[in-house]
C-alpha cells in the first residue's frame, strides 16, 4: 500500500463484474493534517490512488494509470463524520488494458464517479518507475493527478504548499510539465505568502520556471493555460500580463484538436472561471 496506513479494507466482495468494498479511513492519519487543518477532507489523489490498489488486489497484478476521466467529485469525504465508505468497482479487460468504472459513496450519498484505465507493468518495471516518481511525493505521481488537485490550490495555501514542496526536486532538465507546475505553484506560493520581499522572490522564481517550461515545449497547451492562469491573476505591478492574448488565441486554436481528456478538462475547468474569455468564447469548450 503506497499510502500507508491510511485506510483498512473492512470488507470486500468479488463478483464477475468486478469488486465492491467497505473501507474504513483514519482520521488520524498525516495527510489530514495538511488536508486540512481543522476540516479534514479527503484528497482525491488518496482516493485515486485506492481505486487502483483494490483493483490490483482484486487482478493480483501491478497497474499503472493510463487515464482517468469522467472525474466528478460529488460530495467532500470527511472522515471525522463519514469514516466508513463504500466502493463498486466494475473492471474489464482488453488487450492488456484495464478499465475500471468506480462509484463511490457513504450512506446514500454518491462521493465520487470515475472512469480510469490502467496498464499492467512488469515488476522490474514498476520497481524503476516508483524509484523515479518517488522524489515528487504522492500528490506528483501522475500528472493527471496535479491536474486534478492544481485547481484546488490556487484558492487553498495548505494545498499550493504541499503540492509545492512535492515538486521540489524538479530541475530544469526534467519534464517540460512538471517544470511549468512547479513554477505556477512557486507563484501560488507568492500569492499566500506575507514577507513583501518573499512574495517578490516566490513570483520572479515561479515566473522563470515558467517562461522555461514554454522554451522547452512552446507547442504544449496545458503549459500556456498554466501561464495564462497565472497572468491573469498576477498583480499589475509585478507587469507579469505580456502573454496573455497570445495564450488566450493559443488555446482557442488548440483546444480543438486535444485528445487527452485529462488535459481537456484541466482547460474547460479554468476557462470556465477565467474573465479572459468572453461568453461565446467559452462555449467551444
């Protein structure tokens, strides 16, 4: 289990359709205490991350996550009030891909639905992968897990923080993505910090990463919403807002022609609160 002790199976059922599950989740456990304070709320990279470990016991074979979609997060899990939750699986397979359709609830109320394909890796495989995703911590597993949880701290500095610090082994040498995460969050940083001078320093070190992660990838879409973004809510005086038509024609252009719906969601997610676009404008997404 990578996310240890954080739930026990109480009781699990397996069936020709797949596996259904109550789990017990510890209230006590560390992630809460960042997620968050006071009101505890479980994140929804830890839920992900279950879905795929009951799926593994249910096959007895390691999985990878290929795509999640159809994400719709319903209702906050809060294990000081519901500690107990129910998961239905439905799994199938094809060609090597397992498809999983989950519903998750507590008592009658529905708490997440998802649909995720995963791919089985080799051991030796697998062993070199968590080897290298180790040094991002849990919340940087997968990038559609940053996607899923970046929208959240931008209003949240307990998320911005943890989600920071999960990428603070990423060099400039690394993947273009994860260098343009990192530099948004070091300017979400900013932006919860107090000190005048840090909150300077956050954003000039942020917005670099970022100016760098377009070097590197200038046709990435998901990197300039990620600037775009991070434009529009700058303060003026940091003059930190030369991009954003470009960006924004960059998006209409582009967004047509995405097939990830991980990243197609991500978009609709920020144009959709994003006063850079017109109302017609956010029609086409």
């Amino acid at each position: 289990m990578l996310i240890e002790g954080l739930y026990t199976v109480q009781t699990i059922e397996k069936n020709e359709q797949g596996v259904k599950a109550k789990v017990k989740i510890h209230k006590e456990h560390e992630v809460f205490k960042g997620h968050f304070p006071d009101s505890p709320v479980m994140p929804g990279v830890c839920m992900i991350q279950m879905i795929k470990e009951l799926t593994e016991q249910n096959l007895n074979q390691k999985l990878f996550l290929n795509k999640a979609s159809n994400v719709k997060f319903m209702a906050i899990i809060n294990p000081e009030v519901n500690a107990l939750i129910d998961l239905a699986l439905t799994i199938s397979e094809e060609d090597g891909i397992v498809k999983v359709k989950n519903v998750t609830s507590y008592d009658d109320t529905v708490a997440l639905k998802l649909n995720a394909t995963f791919k089985k890796q080799h051991y030796m495989r697998l062993v070199l992968l968590f080897v290298i995703l180790l040094p991002l911590g849990l919340a940087c597993q997968e990038l559609k897990v940053l996607r899923l949880e970046y929208p959240t701290a931008t209003i949240d500095m307990h998320t911005a923080e943890a989600l920071s610090k999960s990428l603070s082994e990423v060099s400039e040498e690394d993947d273009a993505t994860l260098i343009a995460y990192k530099g948004a969050l070091l300017t979400l940083k900013a932006k919860f910090t107090r000190a005048i001078r840090d909150k300077k320093k956050y954003f000039k070190e942020g917005a670099t990463l970022l100016e760098h992660a377009i070097s590197k990838a200038p046709e990435s879409i998901e990197i300039r919403c990620l600037r775009m973004g991070v434009q529009e809510n700058a303060p003026k005086l940091l003059r930190y807002k030369g991009d954003l038509d470009e960006d924004k024609q960059f998006i209409l252009n582009r967004y047509p022609l995405l097939k990830d719906e991980g990243i197609k969601a991500f978009i609709q997610g920020y144009v959709s609160h994003s006063k850079q676009f017109s109302t017609a404008e956010k029609q086409l997404f």
